[in-house]
C-alpha cells in the first residue's frame, strides 16, 4: 500500500481535512470524506473525523492501494446462477472466487465471468473493474451476492443495502463455544490503526469508524466450536470475521483474524481452505416488480465436511 505525507500551507490550518485531501489528491470533496472515513487518511497516526480542523504541525499521511493498469476481459468461467432476468442476476459464488479485479487478482473474478455471460448488459456504476457490483464478499466465503443489469437497478439496490432493506443470513463456525446461544454484536468497525490492510473494533475517540451490527444464534455445539445464523444489519468490511473474533471465537480457519490454529484445524488442515462462512441466504426487494424476493444456497461440500468431521469427533 502506497502512503504519502501532504505538505501543508499556511491556508490549510483550521480547513477541515476532507477539504484539504480533495484539492491535493484532486477529488470531489465526498470522495475526500469517504477517504478519511475509511481510515485511510492519519493525522499525527490517528484516525480523525471528516470535518477535522487542521493544525499547525499537523502531520497528515494519506494510504494508497496500490493500482494495476488492466483491461477487464470476458472470461469462460462457469458460473452457478441461482436467478436471472433482465434487470438482476443472483450468483451463487464459489470459495477461491475473486469478486472484482484488483492488483494481485487482474483476472479469473467474478467480474470476468459475468462480463462473458452477460456481454454489454450490466450496470456501469461500479465503473470499469466492478460492473454491476452491487455489493461483495470475501475471496475465501462462498454464496449469495445480487449483481445488476442495469444502472436503475443498481441504484435501487444500494438504496436498500444503505437503508438496511437486503437482509443476508450467513451461516459460519466458529471457534470455541459462545456464552449465549444468540446475541448481538453492537460493535462500530473501521481501519485497524496499526495494520491497514485489516479491519477492527474501533471505540476510541478520535478514530475513525461506522456502526456495524450482526445478530447471531447458535445452530448446533460441538465440543469446543460452534456452529452458527449469522444476519447482517450493515454491511461492514469483514464485518462477521472482525465481529466474532471481537467475541474471542474467531472463523474456524480464518488466517486473518483467527490467530493460533487449534488441534481439529492441524489434524484436518487438508479439509479447511480458508475461512468457515457461507452467503446462504438473500432477501431483497425487486428494482422494477417491488416484489419480495428470497434466495437461498446449499452450504458448500467442503463446510459440510468440516460439520461432519466435528459431528465424528467433537461431539
């Protein structure tokens, strides 16, 4: 991830910062404050607030992820299509399955195989790399993601995901068994403040973080895991991973937020690729018939493995 250090002027002291960002980094000033909001603008090493005033010595340092010159090509690459029609197309995507291009992943997403499938027929707001990309999950989770066709759609979509209307029910197994047997996480999540590259709970003032909220039940114990519902009331990066790590029961098999593996993990490391969690189920209003639509997914092989192996072992 590229950083740089902006060189203030006298002008600049007591400008709000997302001002400030957008003249040097020439962007609308809503694409500053999103920068600032993301965590990915520090001031003297911490987060601010996108109308922070700056201050003489202020030492603000801007992170860049690190852009790929490409061009998005059509790809053959077979896609499981739950539902499609002229305006939306539901995907059942695979673990391993990038959604967009990015640097480190040019080709083989998601994004390469709906531009075969579907030609010049997607929405053009995600712009080159993301068209149709309504919203995304995680490279190593499986399951539910809506795409758009076209550009009413899209925004009708983003509308209900931003006002909380798509509701999205994940099922995951975590490690070590939760105090209650369902319960909220109420916990905000932004930008880890020391590596960039992960998300965290961030209650300090002065960092900057959104509100993010997952309701969970356990579905079935094992002895030391569990297996679980998980519905998303936002959308937050990472949300459900960052959450129950929060908790201090991680993903089984999340290398990111999971820390130390446990013994069914090194026994069984040959049947856990990546972390537990499956998209199972999607509920959404359509953008053109209003209608209630609900979408749902078979766990995967390789989860139902895992839940037969704790079935054999642990219980």
């Amino acid at each position: 991830m590229k950083k740089t250090i902006l060189k203030l002027i006298e002008d600049d002291i007591g400008t709000r910062i997302d001002t400030v960002i957008a003249e040097r980094e020439k962007i609308s000033r809503s694409a500053g404050a999103k920068l600032v909001e993301s965590g990915m603008v520090l001031v003297n090493s911490q987060n601010v607030a996108k109308n922070y005033k700056i201050r003489e010595n202020d030492v603000i340092e801007v992170f860049h992820p690190e852009v790929e010159a490409y061009d998005v090509e059509a790809q053959d690459i077979p896609l499981d299509i739950v539902y499609e029609d002229d305006d939306i197309i539901v995907i059942n995507k695979k673990k391993g399955m990038v959604v967009h291009p990015a640097a480190g992943n040019p080709d083989g997403t998601l994004v390469n195989a709906l531009l075969y499938h579907c030609g010049d027929s997607l929405s053009g707001i995600g712009g080159v790399a993301r068209p149709g990309i309504v919203h995304r999950i995680d490279k190593d989770t499986s399951g539910l993601l809506v795409v758009a066709k076209n550009d009413k759609a899209h925004v009708l979509l983003s509308e209900q995901l931003k006002s909380h209307e798509v509701n999205r029910v994940y099922h995951a197994i975590v490690i070590g068994n939760l105090r209650e047997l369902y319960g909220t996480v109420d916990a905000p999540i932004g930008r880890h403040p020391v590596d960039r590259k992960k998300m965290a709970v961030i209650k300090n003032e002065g960092y900057t973080s959104r509100d993010a909220v997952t309701h969970y039940r356990v579905i079935k114990r094992f002895n030391g895991f569990d297996y679980i519902q998980c519905v998303l009331e936002t959308g937050r990066t990472h949300q459900i991973r960052v959450h129950m790590a929060y908790l201090g029961h991680p993903l089984l098999g999340d290398e990111v937020y999971g820390g130390a593996k446990t013994r069914f993990q090194s026994l069984h490391k040959d049947c856990i690729h990546g972390q537990c969690l499956h998209a199972k189920e999607l509920h959404l209003t359509h953008p053109t018939t209003n209608m209630i639509c609900t979408f749902t997914s078979e766990l995967p092989d390789d989860f139902k493995r895992v839940l037969d192996l704790l079935e054999k072992t642990c219980t």
